[in-house]
C-alpha cells in the first residue's frame, strides 16, 4: 500500500492568524479535509477538543500538539501552523508558536503514537525548532515534517 506523506505543503500554515486553541484546530482541520484525509470537519473538530478537554496538549518550548483518534480520519496526518502571537494550549511556560495537529483514524495501529513520539522528541531539539519557525514556505516545513516525523 502506498504510504501519504504525513504532512504535505497545504497541510502546513504559516503564520495563522488564528488567536484561539478552537480557531487554529478549525483552520488545521480544514486543510485536512480539503485533501482528503479527513471527511467530517465538525466531528473531527469535536474529537480533538473533547481529547483537550482532558488534558492539555502544551508542552515547553512553544509547542501545542493537539490530537484525537476519529473515524472522520481516511490516512495518519499532520497539519502544522505557526504563529507569531501564539495560542494558549495550557503549557506552563506559555503559548505555543508551533502547532501540531495529529489526525488518527480510529481503525488503525498506533501510527499516530509514533507519529506524537516522533514530534515530542523532535521539539525537544532546537534546530528543528528554528528551522519550522524560521521557514518561508509551506514545501520547507511538509519536507521537514516528512523527514523527522514520517
């Protein structure tokens, strides 16, 4: 079977001007759906702040990784934004500048464990940090994820 990159150029915004955590998950979210990897938008969106619901997805560093299983899910995907203001996703040391969407099915393996491993360890490094944050484009970031993350 022929493996999706886990994040392409329209899956990636830079510089939202999303301010809310419900705002940038709707906007990631959209991307999603506009290439086919998720078909509900709404019960995506439910899925990922019910999952927020329960506990935050802030981690140190400026980093939000918002996630959710869903059966509105087709392929693993990650949609990434970034964002000069920052949203609140309840991280101690403040808002999160880089926002990671994780979109699961809820049928398959625990891809999306690897793919929330493979970014927790990633942001921990500060290259990979500065390179996502200083990117330009949409291709720079979809290539990073890709080979970081894939």
């Amino acid at each position: 079977m022929l493996r999706l990159p886990v994040t392409t150029p329209s899956l990636v915004v830079i510089d939202s001007e999303s301010t809310t955590k419900d705002e940038i998950i709707r906007e990631l979210a959209e991307r999603l759906v506009a290439e086919g990897r998720v078909t509900d938008v709404d019960s995506f969106v439910a899925e990922v702040l019910r999952r927020e619901e329960l506990l935050a997805t802030g981690i140190p560093g400026g980093i939000g990784i918002p996630h959710a299983r869903s059966g509105s899910v087709t392929t693993p995907s990650v949609a990434v934004a970034t964002s000069k203001i920052g949203i609140t996703f309840g991280a101690l040391d403040g808002p999160a500048h880089l926002i990671f969407l994780i979109a699961a099915p809820t049928d398959s393996d625990d891809s999306h464990l690897h793919i929330l491993a493979a970014i927790a360890r990633q942001v921990t490094r500060e290259d990979f940090r500065n390179a996502l944050h200083t990117a330009a484009e949409p291709g720079v970031i979809a290539e990073i994820m890709s080979k970081e993350v894939q």
